[in-house]
C-alpha cells in the first residue's frame, strides 16, 4: 500500500454495510479494501495470492478468502456464506483483473477463454451471487471495474481490453434488470494507475512522458483516486446514478 494520507471523506451510510471485494491482496484492491474498511464496513476479499491477501486482511481487518475467480462456483459459494456471517452484501466491488500481455497471433482458444475468465466471466457470476442477498435487503450497489485501455486502442492484450470494453456493456445490459430490486450497477474506468506493479512492470521514463502527454492533469494517478470513486458509488449519495461509466483518469486526451 501507498503512503499517502488516507481519504478524508465519511459516508454514514456505508457503516456496518456488508462489502464484498474481488481481487483485494494487492494494487488497487488492497486499496479498496482498506478504502471500506475505514469507512467502518464489514469487508470480505477474495484473491488467488494467499501471503498478500493475509498481509492486507491484516492490516485492515477485513476478511480473506483465497480464490481463484475462475472457480465460479467457488466464488459463489463465499458469497452466500458472507452473508450468512455478516448480513447479506449490500456493495460488490468487481476489481479483479489480470492485464497480462499476449499475442493475438498465437493466443488458443483455451488461452482466449482464459483471459475471459479471469477478466469478465466471475464478475457475472459474483452478480448473480449476491442479487437474492440484495433484493432481500432492498438496496445495493455493484461497481464493476473497466479499463480506459480499449479507449485508447492499446494492443498486446487483446483478451483483456475486450472483457473490459464487455463489462460496460454488461454493466448496461444489466442495469434494468437489477434496478428494479432497486440496486445500483455501474462501471468504474481508471486511466494509468500507479500501483507498484505498474510501477515495477512498465513505467519506465518512456510511459512517464506518454503519461505526461496524455493527462490534461499532471499528478500521478494514484490507487487513492480510484477509491474514492468507488466509496461515492457505493453510497447512498450516488443512490440515482446507475447503468454509467464513471472515468477517472486525469482527463487523458
Ligand atoms: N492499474 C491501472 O493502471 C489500471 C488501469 C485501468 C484499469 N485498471 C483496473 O483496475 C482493477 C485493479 O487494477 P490493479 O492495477 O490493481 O490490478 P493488479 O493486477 O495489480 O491486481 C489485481 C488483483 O486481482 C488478483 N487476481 C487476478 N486474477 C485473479 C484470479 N483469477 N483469482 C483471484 N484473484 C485474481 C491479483 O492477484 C491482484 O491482487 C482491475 O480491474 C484493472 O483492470 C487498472
């Protein structure tokens, strides 16, 4: 996790509400995490690295679970066991992703259904998981995580930017459905976030100056500025916005 000071915004009604996260042990996720458990809710995460997602339990109080998302039927079943223990899952936060890079040239199919999987299929699955528990609570609200990638036409990871361009449209395509249940669906899209994996992994001096270029803002997007995103879309105070994509990338042009 960053150093930098903790968000400073309260929303009362997130108190003691049941908040589910996907891919919480690291990056942007463990920022959430952190992000809801300081607003005094009951936070259970699920991811498939067991030492970080227990480092992050640690440090915040939250529950972890490990889970490889691509056992959907796993997944579901920690979903419905949350609620049991906790009072049904009022906020799903859909934040897992995996932006390995691949080749479109060679991907397989089984390589193709891989990248869905890990990047689209459990964030359907965990929707359907926690629906009967926020139908009978009267109220929820699903975040589900996009990708400015697609936006920007960036190659290399073809089975990523598609499940990522996919969930706005799922985010859409469901958003009637649910909001008669009176639960809210919307996309969160960060632009470059500069967590330490993309840290360590790809910006060098060269993606600083695209970076630069790109944002008509010229801080550093940081994990704290997707979170805050997230808790306003969790809350009460966003209880009208839903079936939208909500952009926070420092206005890259
Ligand atoms: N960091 C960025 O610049 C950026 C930009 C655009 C969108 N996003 C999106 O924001 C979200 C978080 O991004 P991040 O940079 O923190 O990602 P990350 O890759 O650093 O972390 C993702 C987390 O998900 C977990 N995970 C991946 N596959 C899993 C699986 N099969 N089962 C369980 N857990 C799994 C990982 O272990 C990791 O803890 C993602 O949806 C990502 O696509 C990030």
């Amino acid at each position: 996790m960053s150093t930098i000071p903790p968000l400073t915004n309260t929303y009362p009604s997130l108190a003691g509400r049941t908040v589910f996260i996907t891919g919480g042990a690291t990056g942007i996720g463990a920022e959430l995490v952190a992000a809801f458990a300081g607003q005094q809710c009951k936070v259970t995460f699920v991811d498939l690295q067991a030492e970080a997602g227990e480092a992050t339990a640690g440090a915040t109080c939250a529950r972890f679970i490990e889970c490889d998302l691509r056992d959907t039927g796993k997944l579901s079943g920690i979903i419905a066991k949350t609620g049991e223990i906790d009072g049904p899952v009022s906020v799903l936060i859909n934040n897992a992703a995996d932006d390995t890079r691949h080749d479109f040239r060679t991907l397989t199919e089984a390589g193709w259904d891989d990248r869905i999987a890990v990047n689209l299929r459990h964030a359907f699955f965990a929707i359907q998981a926690v629906h009967p528990q926020m139908r009978k609570l009267g109220h929820g609200s699903i975040v589900n995580f996009g990708s400015m990638s697609w936006y920007e036409c960036q190659g290399g990871m073809t089975g990523y930017t598609t499940s990522k361009a996919a969930i706005e449209g799922m985010t859409r395509g469901l958003a009637r459905d649910l909001g008669a249940d009176n639960i809210r669906i919307n996309t969160l899209v960060p632009g470059w976030v500069m967590t330490p994996k993309q840290k360590a992994l790809w910006v060098g001096e060269d993606v600083k100056s695209e970076i630069e270029r790109g944002q008509s803002l010229k801080g550093e997007l940081l994990p704290q500025d997707i979170c805050a995103m997230a808790l306003f879309l969790a809350s009460d105070d966003s209880r009208m916005c839903t079936a939208q994509s909500f952009i926070v990338d420092g206005g890259w042009i």
